[in-house]
C-alpha cells in the first residue's frame, strides 16, 4: 500500500529494483496527477519537478508517468496522438539530475 496523496485513489504503473514507483494519485480535487514513491520520501506530487518536458509530450495535458529504472529515468507516452493499444506516438523520458 503506498498511501494516497490527499484523496482516495493511486495507480501505480511502474517500480524498479530500488522499489521506486511511478503512477498516478488523485488529489482532492478529484484529479489525478503524476506521482513518485520512494520508501525515504514516501508519496509525492511529481509534476512539480519536472522543468524543461516540451508540453507538446504532455498527455491530454499531463505527464504520465508509465515506467521507471534503476537509473530513476521515468519514461511514458507523449503528446495525444500516442495509442496504447498499438503503441503508436511519441514518448518521453525524464533524467532526474544526480
């Protein structure tokens, strides 16, 4: 159970070796946003630290986190025209800074 940001729900689509986990929780206005999980930081709003993502990558608007790795790269899909079904679009990736 990784908890919740401020509301009831949280789906968690990706972890790595390090139990790091990406997803999406819903905050208390009934939206979801983008969330990372670590067992030193517990649950937190990702959004707010990522700088320089061209929004044209945004998905419907938001960044989607979908997997991550041992490196902490968080990876998802880019821009409206991405088809999860086909997996067809664009994608992105997110190199945190050391």
């Amino acid at each position: 159970d990784l908890g919740t940001l401020s509301a009831d729900d949280s789906e968690a689509y990706g972890i790595n070796d390090f139990g790091a986990v990406v997803g999406l929780a819903q905050i208390k206005s009934g939206e979801f946003v983008a969330m990372g999980y670590s067992a030193s930081t517990g649950m937190f709003e990702l959004e707010p630290q990522i700088v320089d993502l061209d929004t044209s990558l945004l998905f419907n608007g938001r960044v989607l986190p979908w997997r991550i790795n041992n490196s902490g790269q968080i990876c998802g899909p880019g821009g409206n025209e991405f088809n999860f079904y086909n997996i067809h679009g664009q994608a992105y990736v997110i190199t945190p800074i050391p």
